[in-house]
C-alpha cells in the first residue's frame, strides 16, 4: 500500500476512486510522563516519553486507515492529512486523526 500526503504518485496513472477513509487513535498520557514533561520544560530537551506515544499514536491512525483502503480494494492512500488534538479532563489524552482518499493506480 502506498500512503502519500500528495494528491498523485508520480509516474502512476490514478484508475479509480473509492472513497475517503480514517482512523483514529486515542492515548491517555501517563501522570509520571506528565510530570517529568513539566520538568524537561522548565530545564529544556525533548520529552522521550511523549515522542514516543506521538509516534504510536500515528502508526495506529495510518494502520487503521489503511485496512480501510485495503477492504475497499485500495492500492493507495492519497492526499493524507493527520491531525493532532490533546482531549480530555486537563488535555490528558491525545488523539491523532488520519484522512485520505482511497484509490486504484495502475
């Protein structure tokens, strides 16, 4: 499957159209991550622990998007758009939302 954030795969002729697909992936985030986040914050660097739940929370959204595609006859996805939201009680949970057009190239 080919998963692509442009509208074409260059040098493959789009055949069909077969729909707009998704998937969703909700986290909750950990309090001890929260925490040490904070700190990491107030002193710098990147949040591991964070980055690492981003990235999870991704690969769920596209697989789930491209079993979609898959069971409509799909070759690729096209024109992916992801979305990142924090929900919840205090903006505890992440959510990522993954977009596109399900498609038949040659």
């Amino acid at each position: 499957m080919i998963l692509s954030t442009t509208n074409n795969i260059e040098g493959r002729k789009t055949v069909k159209y077969l729909g707009l697909v998704s998937g969703d992936a909700i986290l909750g985030a950990n309090v001890f991550r929260d925490f040490f986040a904070s700190i990491r914050d107030i002193v710098g660097g990147r949040s591991a622990g964070y980055e690492k739940e981003l990235r999870k929370a991704k690969a769920i959204a596209l697989e789930e998007m491209e079993e979609q595609a898959k069971n409509l006859g799909a070759n690729a996805i096209v024109g992916i758009d992801i979305d990142y939201e924090t929900i919840g009680a205090n903006s505890s949970m992440l959510m990522v939302s993954a977009n596109g057009t399900a498609v038949v190239l040659e």
